[in-house]
C-alpha cells in the first residue's frame, strides 16, 4: 500500500527511480523514468543558454505534441558539451526506453543532470534501463524513488501533489524537480516533470507551462549561473475525461505547484543558511520590476550581507541601480522584514540590532519600492556561504 503522506501520481502515470551506476557511488539513484499508459499532451520550457546539452536539443524538437509517452532522465553527467555523440546518446537513451514502452522514440522525452563536458556510460545505462522499467509503479514511495533518481547535489528529493476542482470534474497535479546549484534558470540546474491527468491540447499545455514556469523557475536564483540543462515539461495524458474549459483554475494550481517547487530549490540551495524573498514593485511594468529583483537576487555583495545577518541596505539600493532602468533615487524605499530603514531617498534611523536578529532566523524579506507605477515581481534567493564555495571548487576533484 502507498504511503499517503507522499504526493501521489495522477491516473494513468506510472514511475521509477533506479540505480545504474553513473555517479561514483554505484548505490545512489542516478536514473529517473516517468511514463503514462497513454498518449500525452505535452509541451516543454528549456534554457536560454547558447550551450545547451543534447537532451535539451532533442527534447526541444518533439515537442509540443499530442503523442508524448514518456521521460527518461540521468542524473550524474549533463551530457553537455559532447558534440555529435551526445545527442546520438540521448537519441539512444529515448530509442532504448521507447522500446521498452512499445512505442516510437520520438514519444520519448530525455533530460540529463550532472557534470558537463563527459561522455555518457551507456553500457551501464542501456542494461539499467529495462531494470528500471520494471520498477514503473504508481505508488508514492516510487514516485520518491524518481526524485531521488534525479539529485546531484539536491539533499532532498522535491515532489508536489494533489487534487483540483474544475468546472467538469475533479483532475490530479504531481509535479517533480531537482536542483541547488547552477541556479538562475531563465528558461539552472534544474529540471522539472509536471504531470496531470487533465485533457489539455498542446497548444494549452505550451502556454500554461510557459506562463508557470516564468512565474516560479524563472523567479529563483542561487547564482546567477544558467545551466546548459534547464528543461521543465508539462504532461496532460486526459485519463481523467475532464476537459480544462477553465484555464484560470488549472493555470492557478499549476502556477502554485510550480511556486512550491521552485521554493524548494531555494531552501536547498547549496551551504544556504537564508531564505530570501524579494518583492519589488512600483515600476512601470512587471518586466522591469523582474529584472530589478533578479539583479538584486544575484549581487554577491547583497548576499554575502545575508549571511552575516547585516542589513547593509546600501548594497541593495546600489544593486537596483546597476540594473540598467531609469528612476529617480527620490521614488526609491526598502524594508527588510518589515522594518523600513530608506524611504524616499532618505535613510531612516532604525534598530539594527532587531533587524540583524530577525535576519539570522533564517528568513529575510526583502521590499522595495521604486515609484507608484503597477509593475510587481516576486523573487527567491538564498545567500551566499564558505560551504557553497568548497562544494563547487570540489565538483569535479
């Protein structure tokens, strides 16, 4: 029986985590299967990087599409940087599955997660793959088993499911991601699967996961870094006969699935020890207020701050104005967890000692205000700490 306190699949999807022997420790997870018993919807959102790996190139060119049955991901080597043998590894990896599932390779998706510039071992992963073909289940603790799969450097594995009402009916939405480093997705490394068993079109399906994902992968930053990988795919396989005729409600759930995910990656994000929300508003538009709220998420002198629990608010103010928009200093006011120490321009007096001390809670909200126009952008970040630096001087060593 599965664990009810895991998230559970939505009808007709079925999972697998497995163990090949990619990643140095042979014992840990490295390969993740997700697979419907029919057809999907299915639509995808992919980095923005010029160097992307060839999962990315060869899942970008099948989708979207209406005959998705499948996704296949390693974890452990990016297969990044591999020239032609790449993509002939990943076109491969999708054949090998595919066969598997009695169906065509181009119904297959592919993704890989790890260090950049390797060869994938396919030996190891074409004798695991119909091993991990057997273990496809719908249970919750496989459905953990295929986050696991999925991890680098990740120390939990990040899972989100549930039920949603809609106007015919009741529908199911699961989603998985992996990621705590090389985060700045901008669609870091990060990959996502959400699935439903909600009938969507493809067309639907591309426009609510584009729409998701700007509003919650595209909204985090550890630093600054776009990976080569970044995929996030949406799968709607209609097993539940409830046709999305309101797109608000659907949109909401997996706007807010999408949100907790992406959070996820925050709280994991590598030797992080703050939780970092930003909000900016008063801007023009919600596309200047984004790009000011990332500029801040990523200054190393913004974050480092963090870490010492110091509400250097210099740095902050300092880091809007590098952003490349104009505004006038006079329009600019900053709070850090609720206490407003800059407002118009103007520093404030203020407790510092108190403002320290609810910074070093661990979590740090950070609010500015550029004007009275209705741009708003919501942002996640995490500080910047010595454990951070030692994981990613010793990646590949």
């Amino acid at each position: 029986m599965s664990n009810p306190e895991l998230p559970q699949l939505p009808v007709g999807f079925r999972v697998a985590g497995h163990a090949c022997g990619i990643k140095s420790d042979p014992t840990r997870l490295d390969l993740a299967l997700f697979a419907s018993d029919r057809p999907c919807a299915a639509a995808g959102v992919f980095t923005q990087n010029r160097v992307v790996g060839a999962p990315v190139q060869v899942s970008r060119e099948r989708l979207p599409s209406a005959e998705i049955r499948g996704v296949v991901i390693n974890s452990g080597n990016a297969n990044a940087c591999t020239g032609e043998r790449g993509l002939e590894d990943a076109r491969a990896m999708t054949a090998a599955v595919a066969g598997q599932l009695e169906c065509n390779a181009r119904s297959i998706l592919v993704c890989s997660t790890g260090v950049i510039g390797h060869f994938l071992p396919m030996e190891k992963i074409t004798a695991g793959l119909p091993e991990a073909c057997k273990r496809l289940a719908d249970s919750g603790e496989e459905f953990e088993r295929s986050g696991r799969a999925m991890m680098t450097t990740d120390t939990f594995p990040k899972l989100i499911g549930g039920q949603i009402e809609l106007e015919g009916g009741r529908i199911a939405l699961s989603g998985v991601c992996k990621g705590a480093a090389m985060i700045a997705p901008n669609m870091a490394t990060m990959l996502a699967v959400m699935m439903t068993d909600a009938v969507l079109s493809p067309e639907q399906a591309q426009q609510m996961v584009s729409r998701a994902v700007d509003r919650s992968f595209n909204s985090i930053s550890v630093d600054g870094h776009t990976s080569t990988s970044d995929t996030v795919f949406l799968l709607a396989n209609g097993a539940s006969g409830v046709t999305v005729s309101d797109e608000t409600a659907f949109q909401a759930a997996l706007d807010d699935a999408c949100r907790e995910l992406a959070q996820m990656i925050i709280r994991d994000a590598e030797g992080a020890e703050h939780f970092v929300t930003i909000d900016v508003t008063g801007l023009p538009d919600d596309r200047q207020a984004h790009r000011i709220a990332k500029v801040v998420a990523e200054s190393m002198l913004v974050k480092t701050a963090i870490t010492g629990n110091d509400p250097n608010w210099g740095r902050i103010v300092s880091a809007a104005g590098y952003a490349g928009l104009p505004f006038d200093e006079a329009d600019v006011t900053l709070a850090i967890n609720g206490t407003t120490i800059y407002e118009h321009g103007v520093p404030l007096e203020y407790p510092e000692e108190t403002v320290s001390q609810s910074m070093a809670r661990g979590e740090v909200h950070i609010d500015l205000t550029i004007g009275t126009g209705p741009g708003k952008s919501r942002f996640w970040t995490s500080d910047l700490t010595s454990e951070y630096v030692r994981l990613n001087s010793e990646y590949t060593t």
